[in-house]
C-alpha cells in the first residue's frame, strides 16, 4: 500500500538528512515545516521499519501544514489501521474517496481496512474497484489479493473466474497461476490443478 524506498531515490535527493532531522524534531517534540515530498518519504521510511508511533506523530503534524494532502491522510490512516483504530482510518479514507474516487491507493486501503475487520462484500467490492483503476503489473497484485479475500469466503469459483481472467489479459505470473491451481485443488477439479502446476513449474 505504500511506497517501497528507492536506493536511487535516497541518493539523488539527500532523504537521510532529511529523516536525521525529523528524528531530532521528534526527539525535541518540536515539528518544524518539512517539504511534503519529504514528509511522504519519511512516512513511508518510517512504515516500512515499523516505526508507527513515530509515523504517527509525523502524520499529524504534517497535516497540520498540508491538510488536503491525500498521500499524507492515506498513510496517517494506514497506521491508524496498523494500529488497531482501523474504524477511525477506514472513515477517513471513505470521506478522501468522496474527493478522489479513483485514487488506487485509497481503494486499496479500504479493501484492506474492511479485510481487517472481516467485511468480506465491501473487502472484495472495494478490491475490485482497485482491479478496474489498476494499470500494467499492478493487477497483479491485486487480483491476488482480490482472489485470497474470496477465497477466504470460500468463494473458489470466483477466484478461479478473478485469476483466469487476468492471467487471459496478458499477465502470466508465478503467483496467479499458484494460486489458480490452489483454487482448483480445494474444489476437487484435479485436472485443472495439474494443468495449472505444470505451467507453474514451467
């Protein structure tokens, strides 16, 4: 859901710098204004390490300067969720969903926000809006996705129709036709299964 840090990304633009500094705002409780570029990547640093009390501090006081910034309300709403107030963030991204109703990464964050809190119709609803916004490898992952919630429903044929579907359109990956053949094996039909492993291992 949120950004993987680019090596490139750090070197070209001085990043770390730009973390050491708002470790010591942190430290100091003091927050000074921090370009949003840099509060995005600082967030996403800060998610991926797993260091939600700090992206939380970070979130709220950077939306005290961009307050209409939606990659700044998405991710303070995904560490709401990491922390357990998954209500409070899935109605901050269905009120930024009002505003920006085809922004996938806020599709995706309510999918996993109802997934989260076992609503399974809104989870794959939302999932396969994400599926109809998403270009290129991106549906990849979320026909994945979108096929493990069904699965979870045990709702296997429509996995199978999810993954089939996508696999069709040009994205032969590793992991739909595993997870294809997985779908075909808890519905007994073997011989797809088979068909679907031997492709696999080729």
């Amino acid at each position: 859901m949120f950004e993987e840090e680019n090596e490139d990304d750090w070197l070209n633009h001085d990043y770390q710098r730009s973390l050491a500094n708002f470790d010591e705002m942190y430290e100091r409780n003091e927050y000074i204004y921090i370009d949003s570029d840099d509060v995005e990547y600082i967030l996403d640093h800060l998610m991926i390490s797993n260091q939600l009390k700090k992206a939380k501090w970070a979130a709220e006081k950077a939306l005290q300067h961009f307050p209409t910034n939606s990659t700044i309300i998405i991710r303070q709403a995904q560490v709401m969720s990491m922390t357990g107030n998954t209500n409070t963030a899935l109605k901050k991204l269905i009120n930024l969903e009002q505003i920006e109703p085809n922004n996938l990464d806020v599709l995706l964050s309510i999918a996993s926000c109802y997934s989260q809190l076992k609503h399974g119709e809104q989870s794959v609803k939302y999932f396969r809006k994400a599926f109809l916004v998403a270009t290129g490898e991106e549906k990849v992952d979320i026909a994945i996705d979108l096929a493990m919630e069904l699965e979870s429903k045990d709702d296997y044929l429509a996995a199978i129709t999810v993954l089939d579907n996508t696999i069709n359109e040009g994205f032969l990956n590793d992991m739909l036709v595993y997870e294809l053949a997985h779908c075909y094996e808890k519905i007994g039909d073997y011989d797809n299964a088979v068909k679907s492993f031997l492709t696999y291992i080729d």
